[in-house]
C-alpha cells in the first residue's frame, strides 16, 4: 500500500471513539506506520487499547478521557495534544452514539445524539484543524459517516438526522479547506456498511455473516485515502456497492420525481424500486 504524504512516521494521529472497533482499528493500522497516536474516548477500554496500540508500533501514544461533546474539554485536548505530540497530521471524528426514535419522542436521546454525533465531530474540526492549516504541511480530516445519513432509512430517526448533518457539514468542510491558499489540509467522509463495532454487539452478541469487521473499513479507507477520494462508501457481506448506488439514487430522486418522503418504504412504490434495483 502507497503511503500518503500526511501519514509518515513520527507524525500524529487524533482518533475519537478510539478504544474499540472502527476507531481501534485505524490507530492500530497508524501505529504500524510508526505514527504517534492520541485515542479518545469516553474512559472503558483505553488502557487496554493503548497497550495494544503500542505494541503495534506506534511511536508515541497518549489518552484522553472525555465527552467530545463538551467544546472546552475538545479545546483543552487540542492543547494538550500539540504540547505532547504536536500538531495533528491525521484527525478522526469517529466517536458516536445510537438510538433516538421518532420526531416527536425522546428529546433528551436526540439532544444527546446530535451532541455527540454532530456537535463532537464539529468540536473536533474547530478544535484541531486551524492549527493543521497553519503548519502548512498534508493533513488528513476524517469524518466517519453512516449510509444511513444518505439514505434515512426508518427507525432510528435521530442517529440518521446526526448523520446526515455530519454529511453535510463534511461536504462544507472539505470545499473551504480547498479555498484556502496553501491548503494543503483535506477532508474525508468514511461511510461504512453493516459493520461490527461495540454498538452493534450491543444489538448482536456473535458477528452476523452480513457485517465486516472494523479492519476491513480501515482498509477501504486507506485505499480511499491513497486515492484521494472524498466519499469512501464501504460494501459489507451482504451490500454490494452496486445497490448501495442504487438505493441512493432512488432516494435522491424523490425529490425530482415529486414522491412520497422516503418512497422506497412506501407500500405503493414498492414495485417500482424493486423494478429500479434490477434494471
């Protein structure tokens, strides 16, 4: 695998939701890179996942306990981070939380959700990227998103209302970073599938043959980066990109064709996307 030219040895990574699953498994692939890594997250779990961090080669690794919903907690890790390990080359908003439910229920869940899943990854890029622009040297920003945040699907209304705002404030992201003379700073949107991280074995005690592993989103994600893609939608098992392109293109498309919100659960479109998936 190429490297890219934000990711050489000695530099630094901050990771959030960094002691299990998606997150745990970039900083182990960073730290074989001989990167320094800084693992945040709420508490369980950091030790053991430091341990194994270092063990995998990293060259320097430090933790931080903390909510990063709260800004002045994320301002004073920024600062912390710089006066140990120095100015990030690498910046993963990956923390986040499920559940919610409908618009009009639980708005103590949703408040916390968008905290979390929007406020924490806007607290991080406020936080740590002016002083990744000003060092003038390639860095990396990336924002783990969901494909439902692309798609909305019914269920969990808030997490997907956190995803979709994460797309967008993403998308806003990287076309300011690219309007900045000398920028030499990018941002990434990481869309995994079906994937088994700690908040799915809260649903799956075992993986279900359907989900990849954290590594192998890890892996997509590198190969997006080394490409220089901007959206790095993951498959899975049982999701081939194929009618993942479908699924968003019907879903953009009911707003062109004046349908229903969220038509491909509509009983009387039921066929007609059926028909839309096999042409």
């Amino acid at each position: 695998m190429s490297r890219h030219p934000a990711l050489e040895p000695g530099r630094t990574a901050v990771i959030t939701g960094g002691a299990s699953g998606i997150g745990l498994a970039t900083a182990l692939e960073l730290a074989g890179r001989g990167l320094q890594i800084c693992l945040v997250d709420l508490g369980e779990g950091l030790d053991e996942a430091a341990e194994a961090v270092s063990r995998a080669g990293a060259a320097g690794v430090m933790t931080a306990a903390l909510d990063i919903s709260d800004g002045p907690a994320v301002d004073a890790l920024a600062q912390d981070v710089r006066r140990k390990l120095g100015v990030p080359a690498f910046l993963m908003n990956n923390a986040a939380c499920g559940g919610g439910g409908r618009p009009f229920e639980n708005p103590d869940e949703w408040r916390r959700i968008l905290d979390v899943n929007l406020m924490g990854a806007l607290n991080g890029v406020q936080s740590f990227v002016p002083a990744m622009i000003e060092q003038g040297e390639p860095a990396i920003v990336v924002n783990t998103g969901s494909k439902q945040g692309l798609t909305c699907p019914p269920g969990n209304i808030a997490y997907n209302v956190s995803k979709a705002a994460l797309k967008t404030m993403t998308e806003g992201l990287a076309h300011s970073l690219r309007t900045i003379d000398g920028c030499q700073v990018t941002a990434h949107l990481l869309i995994p599938g079906f994937t088994y991280t700690g908040m799915m074995k809260g649903y799956f005690p075992t993986k279900p043959a359907g989900a990849w592993e954290p590594e192998q989103v890890v892996e997509e994600l590198f190969k997006g980066l080394e490409a220089g893609r901007f959206y790095i939608l993951c498959e899975d098992n049982e999701t081939p990109r194929s009618l993942d392109e479908k699924r968003i293109l019907w879903a953009a498309q009911d707003i062109i064709e004046d349908r229903p919100a969220l038509s491909r659960w509509h009983p009387d479109f039921q066929q007609a996307f059926e028909a839309f998936v096999q042409s």
